[in-house]
C-alpha cells in the first residue's frame, strides 16, 4: 500500500503540532482524547517539556462519552480548571475520536469562554495530519483572536514558525534574533519562541515578516490580508550569534527582508533551484523552508545541486521547480534511489539509494542532521542549530568535490 510505513517512522501529528506552537504563551490547551496520550504529544516531541511547564492537558474522554457524547463534563472541567489556573487563553483541539463523532468545538468554546471568562478557541486538528497543519492552524487562530490594528512601526520584523520540531533545540530563537538584527530590524515577535503572547498581539507594528518554517505560513498569509504586511520566506542557515552576515545566503536573506520592507512585496527566497549544469546533486528531505534555505546556503558556497525532497503537507508554493512532492516512505525511496549526497535524518538512512551518500551535518562529531518532527527524543544527541550551521564546512567535511 502506498503511504505506508514499514521502516521509517511517520512525522509528528497535528495535534502536537499545536501544542508546540502554544507552549510557550501562557494559555491552557485542551486535548479532547482519552487518558494516557499527553506523553505522545508533548514529553516525545517537545524538547522545553523538562525544564518548562505549561498546561497542556487531556480530557479523559471515555467510551461511553464518545459515544453517547458528555459535552457538559467537558465544559465543567475545563472551566474549573481555568479558574483554579488562571491561564491567558484556552485552545481546545482533538483527536480523531471526536472528529469522527462531530463534537461542535466552536460551541463549546463559546459556552468555556462565558463561563470561564477567559478567552477560548478551537484548532482544528484530527489527528490524521502532520504537525505543519496543527501548528500553522494554532498560529493563525492565535493571530485571529489576539492580533489587532496597529501603527507600523519602520525596521520592524516578525518571525514567524518556530518551533523546536523544526529548528531542533529550544532557544534557537537567539541566533534567529541577533541575524534580524543584523539585518537591520527590531523583532517585535517571535510564533513563538521567546516571546510572549502581549508580544504576539503587537504583531501588526512589524514592517515585514520573516517565515523560517512551513508551520508560520498560514499566520503569514492571514497578517498579509489583514494587514497588508509582506513576508520573506527562509530561514538564515550559516548565521552564527557572533556573525549573523557570514554566509552568502544569510547576507541575501537580509537583503530580500530590506526590499520587501521597501516594496510592501512577498519574496521566497528559499525555494532551491538548480545552481548550474554540474557540481553534486544533494537532496535534502524534509521541511522545505528550512532545507530549501540549506540548500541555497551550499549553493553559495559550492559548486552543488540542491534539492528539496518534502514528505510533509505543505503548499506548492514552498517548492522550486526542482523539488519533489513525496508521498509516503516510497515516494522519499524513490526519490533518494540515484541521489550521490543526502541531507535527512538518521532514520532515513534504510531508504537511500546503495550508492547514495548521507551527510554529516549535525552534533559536534558530525552526524545526520535529526529533525525534532521525525526521530524526537532519538535524535537529541546529536541535535544543532541550523542557523549557526557552517555550510561551508559541511561541503568541505562530506563532499571533497563540493
């Protein structure tokens, strides 16, 4: 059957997705699933779990309340709950069991919120998609509820999607930062690392947006109709906190955010593209922003191929006309199958080619690049920050003729 997995792992699930993007702002989110799941959500791939607390709960849905639906002891929890916390918001979400069964989530939220007197809203999530859908689903019902009218402010940016599952270790948003500032901007926000949910709300001064993520999309699109803000597309590879300009990528990603500052125009600077007729052909598998931006890194540094090979549910938009849509592990197997260098995680190593080879890219030793959303807790060892990453060094390090 294809799209399905015999070997590797499948990526998180929507439901975490949303977790993650709200984990930091102070809210209170509400798992409509039975007991028992709230380690598969969170302590699995949530790297801030065992140093930071936030409410993240499970309703305890039983059998007899999936079937014959107990809304009220839904309602009297959370509410009691609220009150005994105190949090600055709820967000409700679910598992495939009430999807299945039709739980009105927009109706409860109205009946948590009047009685809780805290501000309640529902994610759309199922359990039956990727985190890409959960997390930009939260961010864009977190810019909905919260984000209103604000005077622009000049050389002001947003960054927008990220997360750890992408960006692989909590306070990754630091070097994220000091590149912006770099770049001549003041970060108003961050969805949502580092920031807080009053910074979230400001988010209409920015004068532009930076989307470092496939999970900030949606948010992106919803401040450029509302508010008319333009965005960029990528994420700075290869711009450490002591020199965020270093790399030729970093310093044209600085120089897309100052036109679309000047211009008010969207710009996806990310989306890889053949560099030339020869040099090696890497392939890079997974979340296209970022490995689009790692390819355009070594692209700048080497005479390579990049790219992007993307499993996940993302739109055609973040692709270059170079990239592959794979469907499934057989469509990432044949993707990979005549592919000389592969940038992925470690758990894909089972499905490249025999002559393909996967590059060193992570951890001090060097090591397959772990993707938070795919191996979790498996890949923590060697977890890096991919924006302090050294294309140049990866190049040098596992391709002599890069």
């Amino acid at each position: 059957m294809r799209r399905t997995n015999r070997i590797v792992p499948t990526y998180t699930g929507d439901v975490s997705g949303a977790c993650s993007a709200l984990f930091e702002l102070g809210g209170m989110v509400v798992i409509h699933d039975p007991s028992g799941c709230n380690s598969t959500y969170n302590t699995h791939d949530e790297t801030r779990w065992y140093d930071q607390d936030s409410l993240i709960f499970i309703t305890g849905l039983t059998e007899r309340d999936a079937i014959l639906g107990n809304d009220d002891k839904l309602v009297r929890d959370v509410v009691e709950a609220a009150r005994e916390l105190g949090p600055r918001f709820i967000a409700l979400c679910n598992s495939p069991i009430p999807f299945i069964s039709g739980t009105d989530f927009a109706a409860i939220c109205r009946l948590v919120e009047r009685e809780a007197g805290v501000p309640c809203f529902y994610v759309r999530t199922n359990g039956m998609h990727d985190y890409v859908v959960g997390a930009g689903n939260a961010f864009e019902a977190l810019a909905r509820r919260f984000v209103d009218e604000r005077e622009v402010r000049p050389a002001t940016l947003n960054i927008l999607g990220a997360t750890p599952l992408d960006l692989g270790v909590a306070g990754s948003d630091v070097p994220l930062r000091a590149f912006a500032q770099a770049a001549g901007f003041e970060v108003v926000s961050c969805w949502a690392m580092g920031s807080t949910l009053d910074d979230l709300a400001r988010a209409a001064e920015a004068q532009v947006n930076l989307v470092v993520s496939a999970t900030g999309l949606a948010v992106a699109r919803y401040l450029r109709e509302r508010f008319g803000t333009p965005y960029v597309v990528g994420m700075p590879v290869g711009a450490p906190v002591d020199e965020p300009l270093r790399s030729a990528w970093a310093q044209e990603l600085a120089h897309a955010l100052q036109q679309a500052a000047r211009t008010g125009e969207c710009a996806w600077p990310c989306r890889s593209g053949v560099a030339s007729d020869g040099g090696a052909r890497i392939s890079l598998v997974g979340e296209p922003v970022l490995m689009g931006s790692l390819a355009r890194a070594l692209e700048g540094c080497a005479d390579v191929r990049g790219q992007v090979v993307c499993p996940l549910e993302v739109p055609d938009e973040l692709l270059g006309p170079s990239d592959v849509r794979a469907e499934g592990e057989e469509g990432v197997e044949e993707a990979l199958r005549d592919a000389p260098f592969v940038v992925a995680d470690a758990l894909y190593a089972p499905v490249i080619g025999a002559g393909s080879k996967l590059l060193r890219v992570g951890g001090p030793e060097g090591a397959p690049l772990p993707h938070q959303a795919l191996s979790g807790r498996n890949g923590w060892k060697t977890a890096c920050d991919i924006v302090q990453l050294d294309p140049q060094a990866i190049g040098a390090q596992n391709c002599p003729a890069m």
